[in-house]
C-alpha cells in the first residue's frame, strides 16, 4: 500500500468517525456502534465505497487507541468512590458482576464453542460499557439521582474486576502449552501488576515531581511516552498491553499533574479510540453477522434478565423503590469498549471465527437497545410494582426507600442527592 493510500485510508476514517459522531448526537445514540457500523458498511466485505481494504492497514492507529482507552480509564479511576460507598457498594458490585459473568459463562459452554471461548463470552457478557453508562445518565438528566452514585460504583468495581480479568486471561487464550507455563505466564502477568500497583500506592510523590512541568506539550510528551512503553513492556511480558497503559493511567492519576494530564489526553482518546472501534468493523463481514443472530438474541435476553435481577437485589440492599432500581438496571445495560478489547485479544489468539461476528452484533443491539430502555425504565417499574417485586414510589416526594439508608456517605444529608465525580462524569464523552 502506497503512501498517498495509507494518508488516504486513515484520513477517509477520522473523517468518517467525525461524521458519524455528529450523527450520533443528532438522534441521541452512543458513538460506539455508529463507529464499528461506519468500519463495517465501509470495508472490505461489504458492496459499495471501500474505505480501506485491509484493517492491518490501521492495526497501529487502533493499538494506540486500545492504549488510550485504558490509559484514560487509569486516570480517571476513582478509588475513592470505591471506598466511600464501602462493604454495600461492593456487595452490589460483586452480586452485578457475579450474575452477569456467571451467566455469560454459562452462556459460553451452552453454545459449545470452547473453553477459552467461553471464557471470552463471560468478559463481554459481564462488563458494561462505562462510556455508554455515563452517557445515558447525562443523556437522561439522572446525575443528581441518589442511585447515579451506585451506578458509577458498579462501574468502578467493574474496572478493577477487568484488570485482573485480563490479566488472568491473556495466559489462557494466548495457547500456553501446559497448566505449568499458564501458571508461570500468569505469576508474570500478576507480579507486574503488583510492582505498577505498589508504584501506584507509594511512588505518586516522586513520580509526580518527575513528570510536573508547566509546559503542555512537555507534559503531553511525557505521559503519552510512559502509556506506551509501559504497555510494549507489558506485552513483552506476556500481559495485554493495555492493562499496563491502565496502570500508568492509575499512577497518574494520583500526581498533581493527573487533573491537567486528563484534559490533554481527552481529544487524543476520542480520535484513536474512534479509530480502534472503526478498524473493528472493518474485520467484519457482515454476512457473519446472520449466522450469530440467534445465539445474541439470546445472549441480549440473558443480559436484561441479570440486569434486573442485579437491579432488584440493590435495591433490597439499599432500601430502593421501583423507580431507581428500573434505572440501575437499565442504565447498566450498555456494552460497548471492554467487550471490543476481548474480541481483539480473541481475534489475536486465533479463537473461533464466530466471536467476533457475535460480539460485534451484540455490542450493537445493545448499545442502542440499552438508551432507549432507560428512557422507558418507568414501564419497567410499573412491572416491578405489578408483580410485587419492590415497593412502589410514594406520590408528591422522595420515599425512604428511594434513598439511601442512614449509612450512606458521611457528609451528604438525606434531603442533597449525591453528586458523581468530575472524572467519573467525564466517561460520557466518546468513546
């Protein structure tokens, strides 16, 4: 491929993830699937305009993007949200965590597609989109809820679950030969993340006086250089180089540098991420997509049905009613970024031909299936009333049972909803 067709190839996809992000604002739908659709309607395997006939022709762009998806993530994890909600926040994030990963593997063994397969689908069907979550909850006008917090909480306890996840993983579907070279390939893979965690926890002073400099482009150098040869040495260690991209973001974050490195690296995230999901779609044929229908029908079924099931079971924890346990478990439906990294790592190891079709077709349905229930989460409270599941909302003010009970966060009278995090409010961006 000539140079003036490589400028063309990756100028002809910012283009198209510019208009497509317009679009998606425009009809009020995340930019996650309008991307991956863009790659799939205008690569190699559909009729028509051709963007770019070989996806490897972006493989570096979207490795960059993989790495600026998780090196955002790290920034703008918040661990104190984690702590402030305490032993409830966990309960509720590991019983959502627990049914949607427990189902999604179940899941995997029933369509019989292998192991390590399996062990995919319980990831995708697991983990929610935090971008499309945040998004749906600006979207909607649901910030000041007193269950947004709850919402984002899940999320944060999500993003922990995904880093050891991955890690855990990577050993599994990478074909190590042997219960013993998987076992050596994931103390590795885990004894690097805890050196980048004990970096995290203890080294932020120093290597916040390493990178603080008061030029914008110094500092931009400077952090974009530590994402990316972190994450090269993870994977020369054999752990998925985002993870180490996160770590750094993690240790970041906790600098005096970490609010100004955050604005910096936001618009980089948007352009490569917009690429990474594009160059996805492009791997796709959409003829494939018509021999998994069956099985994401079911897989999208599997998941609404946890969702409530999770929903109802935070809101016997937190004494909800039927409104806000509606919305936790709608607006946790979203799939979108996390689901596409395991594809690309299923895509890497040579798994069954049929993920990638699978993963791509659910993150689709449910990205735009999962803004459209949460706007009509109220039909679902009313079921939930009908069939006797929650209490029903009091009329004309806020019922007990709709807030949090007397333990929720110190510092937050019971009348004052709780206000998200900057950074956590920041996911609503695209991706």
């Amino acid at each position: 491929m000539g140079h003036a067709d490589t400028l063309l190839a990756m100028g002809g996809a910012f283009v198209a993830a510019a208009v497509l992000a317009r679009l998606g604002r425009r009809i009020g739908l995340p930019t996650i699937p309008l991307f991956m659709l863009a790659g799939i309607l205008l690569g190699p395997h559909t009729p028509g305009l051709v963007l770019v006939r070989d996806a490897h022709d972006l493989e570096m762009l979207s490795a960059l993007g993989l790495v600026l998806l998780l090196f955002y993530l790290g920034l703008e994890f918040q661990l104190d949200d984690l702590r402030a909600g305490g032993r409830r926040l966990l309960a509720a994030g590991g019983v959502y965590l627990l049914l949607n990963v427990g189902a999604g593997l179940g899941f995997g063994f029933a369509l019989g597609w292998g192991l390590r397969e399996a062990l995919v689908l319980a990831g995708v069907l697991g983990i929610s989109s935090s971008a499309i979550v945040t998004k749906v909850l600006v979207d909607s006008g649901r910030i000041g809820h007193p269950e947004t917090r709850l919402i984002l909480g899940v999320t944060v306890v999500e993003d922990i679950f995904l880093a050891l996840y991955l890690a855990a993983l990577q050993p599994v579907i990478s074909g190590a030969e042997g219960m013993g070279e998987t076992i050596l390939q994931a103390a590795k893979a885990f004894g690097f993340l805890l050196v980048l965690a004990i970096a995290a926890r203890y080294g932020t002073r120093l290597i916040g006086r390493l990178i603080a400099v008061r030029d914008n482009e110094l500092l931009v150098i400077s952090f974009l250089g530590a994402a990316i040869l972190v994450a090269g040495v993870s994977e020369v260690l054999g752990v998925v180089d985002a993870i180490g991209a996160f770590m750094v973001g993690l240790i970041l974050a906790g600098t005096p540098s970490g609010p100004r490195i955050r604005r910096l690296v936001h618009p980089l995230r948007d352009a490569f991420a917009a690429i990474f999901f594009l160059a996805f779609g492009l791997a796709i044929n959409p003829a494939d997509l018509v021999s998994v229908a069956g099985p994401v029908a079911a897989a999208v079924a599997l998941t609404i049905a946890m969702n409530v099931i999770a929903g109802l079971f935070a809101a016997r924890l937190y004494r909800y009613g039927s409104g806000p346990t509606a919305n936790i478990a709608t607006t946790l439906l979203g799939r979108g970024e996390f689901a596409l990294i395991l594809a690309a790592m299923a895509a890497t190891a040579g798994l069954d031909g049929r993920l990638a079709p699978f993963i791509a077709s659910y993150v689709l349905v449910l990205a735009v299936l999962g803004p459209i229930l949460a706007g009509r989460a109220h039909l679902l409270a009313r079921v939930l009333e009908t069939a006797g599941a929650v209490r029903p909302r009091r009329r004309g003010r806020t019922s007990r049972e709709e807030r949090p009970s007397d333990d929720r966060e110190p510092g937050l009278p019971d009348d004052e909803p709780a206000e998200p995090s900057e950074a956590a409010a920041a996911r609503s961006g695209t991706p």
